[in-house]
C-alpha cells in the first residue's frame, strides 16, 4: 500500500466563533530584556501550534468522509486543515497505526475517526495496525493529561459480549455503540449551552445524519448534546432519549466525543463545525468549560456502564 500520511503546518488565524482573550488564556509574551534584542528573543521563545494527530484506520467498513482521495486527503481532513488554519493547531494526518508506537510528546491532541479495534491485524484501508504496547501507550498518555476527541465510528471496537468488559479505549471515550438504523432526520436537544462550541446554536438542532445507539455510558460524563428518539424508524431507537455528545476527564486528560460525522454534508454544516472546534479547543485546554457530571438530569433513563 502507498502509505498515506502527510504534515500540515498551518497558519494562525482568529478564533472566529470567540475572542482570542475568551480562548487563549495568558499572552505569548516572551522573557527576556526589553530593547533592541527583544525582538529577537521573542521570536526564539514564541509558543508553539498545538499539534493534533488524526487517526481513521478503519477495520471492516471505510466511511467515505476519512477515505483517502487521489491527493491523499480524505474530505474530513481538508475540512480539519481549514479549522487548523483558522483556530491555529497543526495536523498530522495517519492511518497508520504505527504511528502510536513512536513519540507520542509531540502530540497535543489524538483526534479519533477510526472504525472497529484499530489492533486487529487487516483493515479494509490496508494500513498497518496499531499495537497492543501502542493503546497501552496511548493511553497512558491520555490519563496523563493527552486531550482526546472521538468522532462517530470511534465508539466502536467490534462485537462485545455482555460478560465481556467494555474495551479499555472505550472506557476513556465514555460510551459504547451499539447499532444504527437508516439515515433520517432526527433532533439533538443542547443541554450544555455554555460549553464551547456551542453559543449561536439553536436549542434543537435537527438535520440528516445516521445516527448512532449508544450505551454504557460514564457516570461521571459531562453530557452536552442529547439524541431525542421519539418518531425515530428503527427498533434501536424505540427507548429514551440518550447522550450523543460529551465531555469528561480521563486521569488528566480532556475526552470529547460526539457520534455527528457520518455524511459529507454534516461535515461542511455550520452546526457541526461548531460543535466539532469547541471539542477540540477544549480538549487542547484552549477553552474552559464546567463539566460537572450531569447524566442523571440531561439523560435520566440512559444506561450508565456497569463499574
């Protein structure tokens, strides 16, 4: 296979959505004398771009929004180079699982799009796996203050019995796939106003994707977006209304996940992009956010996982 995996360094750009001083936190002043030879000294000592990896290895099925293109981008990874270029982060984009066995200090942020058990030894896309020691490294890196955004199929690491525990990764991410019906339109409910991302979003938003079935979630998730299920198609949906959208802390690391992300047009939707940035400035610590635990009042009848 022609190994897909490409650097972005993009350029610093305003944070649109919010203000520099809201997101940002402390300036970028460098130490040093002030006087002819700061100058110098402040470029030297300038902060550097976050950097993100984004991983789409996919096992078994290849959503076509991570599918490599003749110029070996996929959709999603233009659509993230254009936030990186916007909201200041460099992107590493890989399919290759090898990649988690290398220096993962480099990395500020693992950004998620994978489908199935990213370990399992063939891939629809051919990419070499990622190892056993490689998800013992990722995450130790998250518990230890690595932020983490998950994105749809992320949610899935294959067929699990129910006497079998829930998968380690699945665990950090806070939630569980279980199956999904046809593409419909269907409504999420925001309750998590005030989390980044989402100011200027309706409090339903409702628009055409396939949606996910989740369960065994976190009891510690800080829920932002709610799926509601009533007049949904499809024997998956017949039951309460349950997260679709959180957030929590794994150790010290900052976990967002969202299961939107499906079709191309969700993808180039203003509501998705916003949720999507927010997700990512604040697990990149670059927004703030409370994110006490709220699953009990945003989902009261969801089912949390067995601890």
């Amino acid at each position: 296979m022609k190994r897909r995996e490409f650097l972005r360094s993009v350029g610093v750009g305003a944070l649109g959505m919010w203000g520099a001083a809201g997101l940002l936190g402390a300036g970028n002043k460098a130490d040093g004398a002030a006087g002819p030879s700061a100058a110098g000294a402040e470029k030297s000592s300038a902060p550097r771009k976050p950097k993100v990896l984004y991983f789409t290895r996919s096992v078994g099925f290849e959503h076509s929004v991570v599918k490599t293109g003749p110029d070996g981008q996929s959709f999603s990874d233009k659509i993230l180079q254009k936030l990186g270029q916007q909201h200041g982060f460099d992107l590493l984009s890989t399919k290759d699982g090898r990649v988690f066995d290398g220096d993962l200090d480099q990395f500020d942020l693992f950004c998620f799009y994978h489908c199935n058990d990213p370990t399992t030894p063939e891939s629809i896309d051919k990419a070499p796996p990622m190892t056993q020691e490689g998800m013992k490294k990722l995450l130790a890196a998250v518990e230890a203050g690595k932020g983490v955004v998950g994105l749809h199929s992320a949610c899935y690491m294959g067929p699990r019995k129910p006497s079998q525990p829930l998968h380690p990764f699945l665990a950090m991410l806070g939630g569980e796939f279980i199956s999904h019906g046809e593409q419909q339109k269907s409504t999420l409910r925001v309750v998590s106003p005030k989390f980044p991302g989402m100011a200027g979003l309706p409090e339903k938003i409702t628009m055409l994707e396939e949606w996910y079935a989740l369960h065994c979630f976190a009891p510690d998730l800080h829920v932002i977006l709610v799926q509601e299920t009533q007049g949904m198609k499809g024997p998956m949906y017949q039951r309460p209304p349950f997260p679709s959208t959180w957030a929590r802390k794994h150790g010290k690391g900052r976990v967002f996940f969202t299961s939107l992300g499906h079709r191309e047009d969700v993808w180039e939707s203003k509501e998705f992009q916003s949720i999507l940035i927010g997700g990512i400035l604040w697990a990149l610590g670059r927004a703030e956010a409370d994110i006490s635990p709220n699953l009990r009042t945003a989902a009261p009848q969801a089912e949390p996982a067995k601890t």
